[in-house]
C-alpha cells in the first residue's frame, strides 16, 4: 500500500470527519491556522460540531480527505440519534 493510501484509509477509520481533517491538514495546530480559528474554538467544535458556516473551510484544509458531503452527514445523523433518544 502506497503511503497516500495508507493516510485514506486510516483517514477514513477515523471516527469523525472533524478528526479526519485534523488529521489529514497533519495535527490541531496546522488545522487551526488553515481554517483561521482559535484553540478554543476547535475544542467548541468537537463537543458540538462543526458550524455549517465552516464546513468549506474544514474541507479545503483537509485537501480533499474530507468533503462538505461528509460534515453533512455527520450533522444528519447526530439529529436523528437525537430525535430517537
């Protein structure tokens, strides 16, 4: 396996799209300074998720390993675990 392939697909083990693009833009801080946000925010957005204000940005810092299809299906499902409870 290519090393490009081994990061897709640990990328995609990855339990959330947040963590993959954390991942894929290479760790809290590069993805904080790509997306133009402050540590706090980052730690806001793991608990609650990511703003749909934001989701082009965390895609375009991911390059690619995580789209804005992606954060929308995350948010989608958190609703409907929501409405089930």
């Amino acid at each position: 396996m290519t090393r490009g392939a081994e990061f897709l697909h640990h990328a995609r083990m990855i339990a959330s799209p947040l963590q993959a693009a954390i991942a894929a833009a290479g760790g809290s801080a590069e993805f904080i300074r790509r997306v133009g946000i402050s540590p706090r925010s980052l730690a806001s957005w793991r608990k609650s998720g990511v703003p749909d204000t934001r989701w082009q940005s965390v895609a375009a810092a991911s390059g690619g390993a995580v789209s804005v299809s992606d954060l929308a299906l995350e948010r989608a499902s958190k609703a409907a675990l929501v409405e089930v409870a």
